[in-house]
C-alpha cells in the first residue's frame, strides 16, 4: 500500500457553538470552510475550521454538543493537536491569547522544536510549535491574523496511551509511518516530510487514569488517501490484520472508515476528494449552513433544532 502521508482532519468536541466558533474564527484566525451538521446526530451542528479552502491537514472539526459534561483528559485518547506557526511569532501570540483571556503555558523544547501550549475555551490542548520550514496551507487573506504570524496546517498530534508497542507496529506496518526517535516517554512516527500535520507523537503512560470524553475531548484524529480505491486498500489491509473497520461512510466533502486502534484511539481513514467546494463557492464557504441531500427534506426541523449562529465582524490584529 502507499503509505499514509498525514493528517486529514481532527475531529473534537465544544459545547457552546458560538463560542467555539469565535475563538477559532476570530481568534485562531482559522476559517469557518463549512457549517453543517453531524451527520449521525442532525440536531447538532459541525464546524469545520481550516486554511482558506479547508486544504487535508489543515481541518479541525467540532461537534457542538451544549449539554455535553466536561471531558477528562487519560489514556486511551488523543490528548493535543498541534499546528505549525512560523519561527519568532510566539511573542505575538503569548499576548494575542491573554488578550483573549487565554493563559499560555511556558514555552518548553520538543525535539528541538519551541512549543507553546494552551488550553481552548472547553479545555482541550492545542499547540503551536514553531518551524522554520513546514508544508504551505493557504493563507487566509481575510482572517484576523497577519500571514508572519499565522498558524500554518497541522503539525502533529499526541496520544496518550499505556502501551507504546500496538499502535506503534500499526503506524509502521500497516500505515506506512517511520519510527524516528524518543525523548524521554514521548515516541515520534512521521510520515511524508511534504505533508501538513505528518507526524503522530505517543506519550507513553502506563498504568495512568483512562480518559473520561467529553467536551474538550478530541474525538477522532482521521488520516488522509487520495482516493477511493486506495481507501478501500487500506480497508481491505487493516481487516486482514484484525482490525474491526466500518464500511465506508459518504461524508458529503470526503468519504470515511473507522476503526480503533490498540490504545483505543478511534482513527479514520478520509479520502481528500471531493473537498469542501462542491456544495458552495470558495467566496462564501462556510457562510451558510450545507446539508446533505438526504437530509435536505428535514432542513427546517434541523433549522430549528440548533441555535442561530453569528459571524462576528472580524478586527485585524496588529
């Protein structure tokens, strides 16, 4: 099989609906590229945040849940998606974020790499690791951020897992991953060195508290293929090695499997066609709540259901 280049999208959990899309619209300076809903549960609204047309890689997603209880960070999940930004920005964005009533943690070092991290208005860890040299997303023009401090797609993720060892032979044999080092109980897997968000950390904790999900919680970390019929390779592949994937699911922008992993990290598998174009102009994505066809019958229940959603006017940051 080819291997797996990187990241397509991660996929996490806010409670307020316009609050999360205000911090990472306004303050994260990422672009709303698609408003819908969760397809499984059409009562709840689906924001997509991304570069300026939602580039694989560059996606984080968040079901909307606002009576969902706070989640417990442990083992047993995703723990923190990380972006790149570039080199020397991490002045700009200490202040911008208390500014915003975010406290950054200390800038501490990770294979060589400055990371900054923090926690987002439902408590889920996001971080900025800043690189000289990384994939290009598309700089969004019209967002709040100037381009030599914007973030820049993914950078990596890290799990939290008892085990090392199960989920490290599926990145390496099944997934196409290289082992490429540790530092301390943190292990590195990469994939194509091209690709925005290539690399997978496993922070090694055995015995700890199992996660409790939840808002805050990442939900699923997906990884991208080109097409349907590598998809349905890499199905046919992760069977064969005992792994229990759904059929493929159409998700309107891309299609999915899922599967869990060893550690119980749910993982997909998301093709990169059709992208985030193909229901609305790249002008005005986003902008407008998108259902797909089956659901279009029920868009005034669905309209009522979920609570009405502003985009604020967006203030350039200085």
């Amino acid at each position: 099989m080819e291997p797996i280049k990187g990241l397509h999208h991660v996929t996490a959990v806010a409670r307020d609906p316009q609050r999360n899309v205000d911090f990472y619209r306004n303050v994260l300076g990422q672009r709303l590229v698609k408003r819908t809903v969760n397809f499984d549960s059409p009562d709840t609204y689906h924001f997509y945040f991304a570069d300026e047309t939602g580039t694989p890689g560059s996606v984080l997603t968040f079901f909307a849940w606002p009576s969902m209880k706070r989640g417990v960070h442990g083992n047993g999940e995703t723990n923190a998606v990380a972006y790149n930004v570039p080199t020397g920005s991490f002045g700009f964005w200490q202040e911008h974020l208390k500014q915003n009533g975010i406290t950054p943690d200390a800038i501490e070092k990770r294979f060589d790499q400055d990371v900054l991290s923090f926690s987002d208005p439902d408590g889920m860890r996001v971080e900025l690791i800043a690189s000289a040299s990384k994939p290009i997303a598309q700089f969004w023009e019209e967002g709040p951020i100037p381009e030599e401090y914007a973030l820049s797609g993914f950078h990596s993720v890290t799990l939290w897992l008892d085990e090392v060892k199960p989920t490290a032979d599926l990145l390496i044999n099944q997934m196409g991953y290289q082992a490429t080092g540790q530092e301390g109980s943190r292990h590195r897997f990469i994939g194509d060195a091209n690709t925005m968000g290539n690399i997978v950390d496993i922070v090694h904790r055995p015995g700890k508290m199992q996660a409790g999900f939840g808002a805050g919680s990442i939900h699923h970390i997906a990884f991208r293929v080109p097409n349907d019929e590598k998809q349905l390779g890499y199905r046919s592949l992760l069977s064969e090695a005992g792994f229990q994937v759904t059929p493929v699911m159409d998700r309107s922008y891309f299609h999915s499997i899922y599967f869990r992993e060893r550690g119980d990290v749910l993982f997909e598998i998301a093709t990169d066609t059709p992208g985030f174009l193909i229901d609305e102009p790249a002008d005005s994505l986003g902008e407008a709540l998108k259902l797909p066809e089956w659901l279009e019958k029920n868009r005034k229940q669905i309209e009522q259901s979920i609570a009405p959603l502003t985009l604020n006017a967006i203030e350039k940051v200085k």
